[in-house]
C-alpha cells in the first residue's frame, strides 16, 4: 500500500456529483485502496498461509494404547534374561533417552524372572498374587516397550512407554492410561506435547511445539485445544486467545510480524463479529466481520484524518455511509459494491429502470 494522504489529496468538494469522478480515482487506484485488500488477503489465517496447527499427537489407532492381559507366571514361560530388543526405531530411540528414574514411593512387590507368555509378550518385574505389581518391564511383539509402574496388572504411577513406530510416552499413568502430567514426543515429527492427561487424552494446561519453530501454550479439553491459549507460528506472527475445537473462536488479538494487530472475534480460525485492525502506519478499521471480511458497520481512518463510515459487505462499502476527504467536508452517500452512486444512479435504482 502507498501513502495515501500523497495520492489521495482532493480539493473540497461541494456536493456528491462533483465527487464522482474524483472518488473513481481514489478508490480504483490500488495505492488508496478504501477496502485494504492488503488486509483482507492476509488475514485468511486458518485456510491458506498461516493454519493453526492440528498436528493430532495421537491420530494412530489407540497411540497410547491399553496393555493386553498377561497371565500369571505359573502360567508363562520362564526366561533366563530378559532378551536385547530388536526393534530398531526402539532400539534408537531408548539410546537417545536418560535411564528411567524411578520414584522412590512406587508400590513394589515381588521380583520373579522374566516371563514369556503364549502371546509372545515378555514381561520382566515384580508381582503381587499372581499379578503385575511394582516395578517391571514389558515387550511386545512388534517391538513396543514400557518401563515402569504396575499396579493390579495395570500400569499405574511413572513410568515409559516406546511405541514400535518410535513415538514415546513419559510420564503418569493410572489404569493403563497415561493421567496426570506427561509428555509425547513424535519420532517421524519431533512435535512434543506436555502438560497434563486424562484418560489418554490432553486436558488441562498444556504445551505443543513443531520442528518448524512454531508452538501452542494453552488449555486443552478432551485432546483439542479448547479455552484460552497462546499459538504463536514460526513466521512471527502470534494469537493469543479463545480456542474452540483446535480453532480460534471467541475473543482473541492476532498479531502480525509486520506490526498489524487485529482484536476481536473469532469464528472457526476467522474474523467474525466486532473487532479492530490497525496498521503500523496508522490506518485503522473499526466494526463488523464475516468470514475474514468488513460487513456490516464498520469506520476506516487514514492517519491524515480522513475517514469512511458506513456500511459493509463482503470487504466493500456497500450501503448508506460518511466519507470524509478533509477537514472541512463530508459527503453522505450510497455505494454499492465499493462504488459510490450518483443522485441519477439512486433515482434509476428506486425506479428500476
């Protein structure tokens, strides 16, 4: 966009006649551009340039997944030592992590030898009356391994899992769920996710960050982000608001790099409702969205002090509004479609001819 107080300088017009074809020029030339198609191009935020992330943590079938009944020991195969995991993607990723620190109030139970089931599962650990109880270790066929608690045949309290596809959970379980505070981390992605769990899925305060710079602090509901958060994209640019559904919706300040600021509703990743954008270089829209365009009534204002105010539809003045060209007049005046009617224009409407 250009300087618009440059471009746009008219003398003082005395009547909306006389104001046509000078408003022809102001309005079509791209540089004083009434509708600030720099804006509305923009701010197309969950469509196109810059979409809130949905990066689903846990879009494998059962990711964190329940553990299968293991039977009794008497009921097992007993193994001299627990076997090498052959797994290579385990292998790797059990390389690049700390030893499991185990919490010094875990319940414990007995230590048996490892034990190898009809189903080929292998587990390693302590008992209780014949069930997972304390502190032990399973593999399952196709590589997968977790490292920590068992309570009543469950895994409960700390502990790890390592899925064969590389992704890992850390963190706290109860009733073969991770609950309470963890955190996943993606093997193909690197996006992390920690903060707090119920029943295998994200609630309460949480923290998601991408390989590409860009990250999600916030409340989360039921595995989506859902309250008030803070995205901010690798780009620069930064939200900070309502979330609905993993979407921007409800009330939130959308901030660009470039220095524009839009505050105001949201609806499913849009502008929609009441709110305000302004411009680094001091233009500022003031009113009514929908679906990421001025509709309804709405004031712009250049930083020279001209102003239109009026209505709006799909981006353009369209209806009954104020334009003012200088300190000294302004000229009241229909417009349809982002052009302003003539008197003759008005009568050739109402008649229908």
């Amino acid at each position: 966009m250009g300087n618009a107080s440059t471009c746009c300088s008219h003398p003082a017009i005395q009547n909306k006649e006389a104001l046509i074809p000078q408003q022809k020029n102001m309005l079509v030339n791209e540089e004083c551009d009434v509708r600030e198609w720099e804006a509305d191009d923009f701010v197309k935020i969950g469509l196109q340039t810059h979409p809130v992330k949905e990066h689903k943590l846990f879009d494998q079938p059962s990711v964190i997944r329940r553990m299968e009944s293991v039977e009794g020991p008497k009921l097992g195969q007993r193994l001299e030592v627990f076997p090498e995991i052959e797994n290579q993607i385990v292998r790797t990723v059990l390389g690049q992590l700390p030893l499991l620190m185990i919490p010094q109030d875990m319940e414990r139970g007995e230590e048996n030898p490892p034990i190898k089931f009809d189903n080929n599962f292998i587990y390693h650990g302590e008992w209780k009356d014949s069930q997972k109880h304390g502190y032990g270790k399973l593999l399952w066929p196709d590589g997968s391994y977790y490292e920590g608690g068992f309570v009543n045949d469950e895994t409960s309290g700390f502990g790890r899992l390592i899925h064969s596809f590389g992704d890992y959970y850390e963190g706290s379980w109860k009733h073969d769920q991770a609950n309470g505070y963890g955190k996943y981390h993606r093997y193909r992605n690197q996006a992390t996710y920690e903060g707090n769990w119920v029943n295998d899925k994200q609630q309460g305060q949480g923290k998601e960050t991408w390989q590409d710079g860009s990250s999600y602090e916030g409340e989360y509901f039921n595995g989506k982000k859902q309250g008030r958060g803070l995205f901010k994209w690798g780009n620069g640019n930064m939200y900070i608001g309502d979330f609905k559904n993993n979407k921007m919706d409800g009330h939130g300040v959308y901030y660009w790099k470039s220095g524009k600021v839009y505050d105001g509703e949201w609806k499913e990743n849009r502008m929609d409702g009441e709110g305000s954008f302004n411009w680094p270089d001091g233009r500022k829209y003031k009113g009514s969205y929908k679906n990421d365009l001025k509709e309804g009534y709405g004031i712009f204002e250049w930083s020279d002090g001209r102003y239109y105010k009026g209505e709006w539809k799909q981006g353009k003045q369209h209806g009954k509004g104020i334009l003012r060209m200088d300190q000294a007049k302004e000229i009241t005046a229909e417009w349809i479609n982002g052009k302003m009617l003539t008197e003759k224009q008005i009568e050739q409407q109402a008649t229908g001819s």
